[in-house]
C-alpha cells in the first residue's frame, strides 16, 4: 500500500478558518436525518425521504427509504442501505414499479 506524501503548506498559504462545532454537528444532524424530497413522475408527485438508524454490530449505520404519493395513498419503503441517497433511489424505484404493476400509472 503506497501513502501519499503530505508536505505542509507554507505559513501563507494555510487556510485560516476552522471547522466550528456548528459545522460538525450539522454533517452529524445530516447523516442521521438523511434525505427528503419529492419529483415528478408521469403526472404524480412522489414524495420521498431516508433516516438513519442503529441496524447491528457488523452494520451499525444504515438508512431506510420511504416513497409515496398524495394521489393513490400508497407508500413503499426500502431498508438497509449504506447511504440515505442509496436508500431515496431504491424506495422511489420500488414505488414506481409497484405503481405500474398496479395499474396506477
């Protein structure tokens, strides 16, 4: 395994601002509250959002996605992910297959 050789930057060229707390704790907040949001999918509006949570030992941080649409009241979800933008795509894949296999679309 090859490291890369890290040389210090001169004095003025260092960079001068620090990360703050505020800036920790909200990639923290972040990664534990996921993602949400909503599209725009053959003239439904599909709503969609990932959280984090505890799972076990060997995987200790996953998300689970939620999609669902106002329109048909159906909601779909899909669990164990390694990142909330991995789990938002596979629950909004999941309801537009199960929409169509329904016949709602």
């Amino acid at each position: 395994m090859f490291l890369p050789i890290v040389e210090p930057l001169p004095a003025g060229n260092r960079p001068t601002r620090r990360a703050s707390v505020d800036d920790v704790l909200g990639c923290l907040l972040q990664t534990i509250s996921g993602e949400s949001g909503q599209l725009s999918y053959k003239g439904r509006e599909i709503h969609y959002s990932a959280h984090g949570r505890f799972h076990s030992l060997q995987a200790p941080w996953v998300f689970d996605g939620r999609a669902w649409d106002l329109e048909s009241g159906i909601s779909t979800e899909a669990r164990r992910y390694n990142s909330s933008h991995e789990a938002t795509q596979h629950a909004v894949q999941k309801h537009k297959d199960r929409l169509e296999n329904e016949g709602l679309l």
